[in-house]
C-alpha cells in the first residue's frame, strides 16, 4: 500500500512518500501521480467541507428554536430571497419591530461594503409567523450616512416598512433601547437565530453565549458587542437578548469567519450593534409614524 505523507507539523521532518519495490520504475511513477493528486483532492474538499459546518467555537451550543421560544422573542422573522439564479433562499434574520409593519435587518443584505447596491429589495420578503409580507421598496433606509464611503459593523443595519402591516396576532418586538448597558461590559446573551447558519444542519438556532466586550461608540453613536455566539454564514440579523429577554443588540459580522477554534478578543469574535444611538432613534421616529 501507499503511505500516505501528512506534515502535521511543521517543526517535524517530512516523510515522503515510500513506493514497494515493484512500483519504482519511472513511468509507474507517472501513472500514479493523476491517481494521488486526484486522492488529495478528494480529501481536501471534505476537510473543507467540514470546516464549513463547523462551530466557529470549540463549544458549541446551539439548539433549534422552538415555538415556545418563537412566543418570547416577539418579531422573530426571516428575510427571504430570490438568488440570481431564481431560488428562494433564507438570507437571514429580520425582526418585525416597534411596529406591525417595520422590520430591521443588515444593511449588507442589500448592499456591500462599498455601499454599491447589490440586491433590490423587490427580489425579497419579510416571513414571519407562516406569512409572508412584502415590502415598500421606496422605504429603505440603512444607517450609513450619505458621506460615508463605507459600510461598519455599528451602522450596518437597514430599515423597511411592509406593504401591509402583519395581523395583531402577529406581536412586534418592542422598541429596543441599550443605552443602559456599560461600555466594558461582560455578560451573558442568546444569540436567537431564525434564518439558521451555514454551518448547522438546523433551520432556526437559539444559543446561551457571552458578550466579552462592549466597545466605545463609533459610527451613529452605537457601540459594538464583542461575543461568543456560534453564528455563520446566513445568521447576519440574529438578536442577542438579555437573560430576561430584551433585545439588545443585532449581530453583523465574524472576525475569522468559520475558523473553529477558541474565542480571542482581538482576532476571534463575533461583531453585533447595540440598538442605540441613531439605529434606536430611527426605529422610534419609524414607529411613530406607523399607518
């Protein structure tokens, strides 16, 4: 048989391949190297693609949400939409909020870091509760202001009212304030994830995790939580609730996405926005002017 050569670490001496006698001649050699090339691929791919479904975290702990837990997080919906190439798709958590007909998302859902548009708000819809509402398209407003060049994690976050207001079954979240939370902070979260992750089977994630951090104030006087909740592609809008279950903060971002190891403040954590600041202030001056 082949030995198989894995340098696992660096410091060691390599082991090369070794070929039983029978297999030296040159143009065996030649043979086999389509064969191994071809083997390596195959297991790169699959240890890509167990990378891709990994915890950010060594901990993982994360469980589907239940309708119980639907029924304390009032407002929990999913963005949904339509890829380039016509499939309907969960883009992410949304949160119907202050109101029956307003929703907060990213801004990224919409646009990218440059603030160039890269998907109209016609192609998606808001689902909450088994229904589906669609939104005033001319409604857009991201936090961004209009001389920014780029988009931050304290700014990115998008507002949209619905075409028709949800029923009154339908229970928005309330206005959230985090004003009172202290910069520095450390305390304990759940990261409510209706969208799921890429990197879980499960369709809809709620996890018991902690904010290491809260930054100072940045763009639109809003502070950034730095965590430890097991987000993932697809989980941008998550809300990260208090112990007794207010919402405080919406998550945007991963530093060193999908690389399972253990949190570091600096190089290893999630990225959410406290609802404060001009984010806070927008929903409230939204609400006020419901239909």
């Amino acid at each position: 048989m082949l030995e198989a050569f894995v340098r696992s670490d660096p410091s060691a001496s390599p082991r090369y391949t070794s070929f039983p006698l029978g297999l030296q001649s040159s143009a065996v050699r030649r043979a086999l190297v389509p064969v191994l090339l071809t083997l390596i691929g195959a297991a790169l791919a699959h240890i890509g693609a167990q990378r891709a479904r990994a915890a950010l975290y060594l901990d993982d702990r994360r469980r589907a949400l239940t309708e119980a837990d639907m029924d304390r997080f009032a407002g929990t919906g999913v963005l949904m939409c339509y890829s380039d190439f016509g499939t309907l798709e969960r883009a992410a958590a949304a949160w119907l909020i202050a109101s029956h007909d307003l929703v907060v998302m990213n801004a990224h859902n919409f646009v990218d870091r440059r603030l160039v548009p890269t998907h109209p708000v016609t192609n998606c819809f808001f689902r909450i509760a088994g229904g589906d509402y669609y939104f005033d398209e001319d409604s857009l407003r991201i936090g961004a202001s209009i001389e920014s060049k780029g988009l931050h994690i304290t700014d990115d976050w998008a507002l949209l009212r619905l075409l028709q207001p949800t029923p009154e079954n339908v229970k928005p979240q309330p206005a959230p304030d985090a004003s009172d939370i202290a910069t520095g902070a450390r305390f304990k979260v759940a990261m409510v994830s209706p969208a799921g992750h890429a990197n879980t089977r499960l369709a809809a994630t709620i996890e018991s995790c902690d904010v290491y951090r809260i930054d100072e104030p940045s763009e639109g006087r809003i502070r950034r939580a730095r965590h430890d909740c097991n987000d993932g592609y697809g989980g941008s809008g998550s809300g990260l609730f208090t112990e007794d279950g207010r919402l405080i903060a919406m998550h945007s971002a991963s530093l060193d996405m999908n690389q399972k190891r253990p949190f570091d403040i600096e190089t290893h954590y999630g990225s959410a926005m406290l609802f404060e600041g001009e984010l806070a202030k927008a929903i409230r001056d939204a609400a006020s002017k419901s239909r």
